[in-house]
C-alpha cells in the first residue's frame, strides 16, 4: 500500500505500525515526534496504530548539538 512519508510516496507492507515504520526506518525512538494525517501521535499510540493507504506522516528527529 501507499502512504507519504516526509512528502514522500512510499510503498509499505499492509498491517504496518507506526512503530514498525520508524524502526525500518532506524528512527531514534526517543528523539522523534510523528504526525499521521495532520495530528500528532503521541508515542504511546505508535504501537497500536495500524498505517493506512494514503496516510500522510510528517516524522521530525530533534538533534541535539551546538
């Protein structure tokens, strides 16, 4: 199925989570905030929370530095 990640159109397996995404994608976990259809996702959903085809996530990864 298709979704858009970052703008992207992606093809992913059907029955994805949220979380599954960010792992294959190598995510650091606890630096990253993830937005489906224009919502945030808190992190305690992004296991529960099945992709759909034409879902729209916008992922953001904090860095630190200075």
């Amino acid at each position: 199925m298709q979704i858009v990640v970052n703008g992207e159109v992606r093809e992913i397996l059907s029955e994805c989570t949220v979380f599954q995404l960010l792992e294959n994608q190598a995510v650091t976990l606890k630096a990253a905030v993830v937005e489906l259809n224009g919502k945030i996702l808190t992190q305690e959903h992004w296991q529960s929370t099945l992709l759909q085809t034409g879902d729209r996530l916008e992922i953001l990864i904090f860095m630190g530095g200075g």
